[in-house]
C-alpha cells in the first residue's frame, strides 16, 4: 500500500487542471477551504483529508471523463487545489524545516490579504 503522498504525487490529471490546482494551492487556507469542501464540523488531520479528498477527486474524474452532465469543473479544481494543500501539509510536517517555511509564508500572504494566518 502506498502512502498519501504518494498517491497524491502519482495522479495524471489534464495540464490545464493540474495547473489551475497548484496556482489555487498558493492561497490555500485549511480552515476556510477544507471546511467549505468537506462540511462544517470539525476538520480531520491533514493525512484523513487527504483521503477524503482522493476518494471525492476519482469521483470527479470518473464523472469528467464519462462526460456526465452534472460534471463541476469548478468542483473538481476545489477538491485539487485542498488536495495539493493538504499534501503539501504532510510533506512540511515530516520535515520540520519545511513546517517553518510554510508557516512564512502562510503568515506573509495573510499579512497581504490583511487576514490572520490559516494553520
């Protein structure tokens, strides 16, 4: 069995897709998408998203490719981009000099935006 981040690095979706998630990802806030994407509650640890969130994204892609009418290309980009934060989560909580980077940079765009920082 492979671990999360490997599964999320191993996905093959269209350029245009992929790249709309990993511009998405650079203001990616875990409290304000996650919530919205998975439901109000409380939010599971970045590892149970990510799988949550793998089983909603092959939904998605099975409906875009069997070209099915009720098929949200905004839907679908959504669950990519909390996908590609999420994975990016674990990677920096493995590695704890990645953890301080991102929270730099979590801080600096929240400074931009005139929000308080999303963990």
């Amino acid at each position: 069995m492979q671990d999360v981040v490997t599964r999320v690095s191993l996905l093959r979706r269209p350029r245009i897709l992929s790249r709309a998630a990993r511009l998405g990802a650079a203001n990616y806030c875990r409290q304000r998408d996650l919530r919205r994407i998975l439901g109000y509650g409380t939010l599971p640890k970045p590892a149970a998203a990510v799988m949550r969130l793998l089983d909603m994204e092959g939904a998605l892609n099975a409906a875009r490719t069997a070209g099915e009418a009720g098929y949200s290309l905004i839907r679908h980009v959504d669950v990519l981009i909390a996908l590609a934060g999420e994975a990016a989560c674990l990677r920096a909580a493995g590695r704890p000099g990645d953890a301080k980077t991102a929270a730099r940079a979590d801080r600096r765009s929240s400074a931009a935006e005139g929000t308080a920082p999303c963990p």
